[in-house]
C-alpha cells in the first residue's frame, strides 16, 4: 500500500483550468462537468484527483465522455495501470496531465487485450508537448493549447 499524498497547488491549478475549459466547451444542457480539485483522493485506489465529463442524461452504467487526471509526479507505470481500467470501463478518452514536464497524455481507442491488467488498452497514446493543441474527442472543435490547461 502506497503512502497518499496531497495533489500540489500546481495540480489543484491545473484541475481547475482544465474543469473551467471544459465546462465552456461542453454545454451544461447535456453534459456534467465534474472537477474534484481540492477533494481528498480515495485511499482505497489511491487515484489522482481528476475531472470527469459525462452525459447529464445518460444511461446508468454509460462511460463517461471524457476523464482527466493530473500528476505532480512524472507518468510511469501507473499510469498504465489507471489508463487499463479506464479503457476496461468503456472510457475512450481519457488524460492525464503531468504538471512538471508541461505535457498531457492523450490516451484512445479501448481495446481488448488478454496480456493487459485490467483486460483492456488503450491501442492509441499520444504525448503532447506544452505548444500542442488538443481537443476532446466528443468537442473536435474546441481546441486548446497543452499550455493553457497548465500553471504558470
């Protein structure tokens, strides 16, 4: 069992950029916008703190649309293992933003795969650099640029 520690100022900042950007990019009228900056993580999963865009009225048990977790810490093979679950719960865009090396990972496409933890891959990743655009899977057109989901 690993020891929790607090998300950083910098991590807060950046949850709550990328949760302001999104509730401008996904109408409130069909999506929710959910950021848990500020909230303690779960011990028991001992996940980041994150943002997650869901459909206001989906279906019970339906994916979320888009979910972003922040890391102060440089991604690694947990990052794996979170974007396994993710991909096994049906996610198809999930990212993760690693604060220190202003960059985001973007990863796509769930697929099944027998080696993997959780059963399931993500058969596209992506790393973005701080001057990429990128935009959600579900709002193509809304771009932003890595840098502006980052603190100062």
């Amino acid at each position: 069992m690993s020891t929790l520690i607090a998300p950083t100022k910098s991590a807060k900042t950046a949850e709550l950029l990328a949760e302001n950007w999104l509730r401008n990019v996904f109408s409130s009228d069909l999506y929710r916008v959910r950021g848990y900056a500020g909230s303690a993580a779960d011990p028991d999963t001992d996940q980041t703190p994150s943002v997650v865009v869901e459909h206001l009225h989906g279906h019970e048990g339906e994916p979320p649309v888009l979910v972003i977790e922040v890391s102060d810490a440089p991604v690694g093979p947990g990052a794996a293992d979170d974007a396994g679950r993710h991909a096994a719960a049906g996610v198809l865009d999930f990212w993760v933003i690693e604060v220190k090396e202003r960059r985001v990972h973007v990863f796509r496409d769930p697929r099944p795969d027998a080696d993997a933890p959780h059963g399931f891959r993500y058969n596209q990743v992506r790393v973005y650099g701080q001057f990429a655009l990128i935009a959600p899977l579900a709002a193509e057109i809304h771009l932003a640029q890595v840098i502006n989901l980052l603190p100062y």
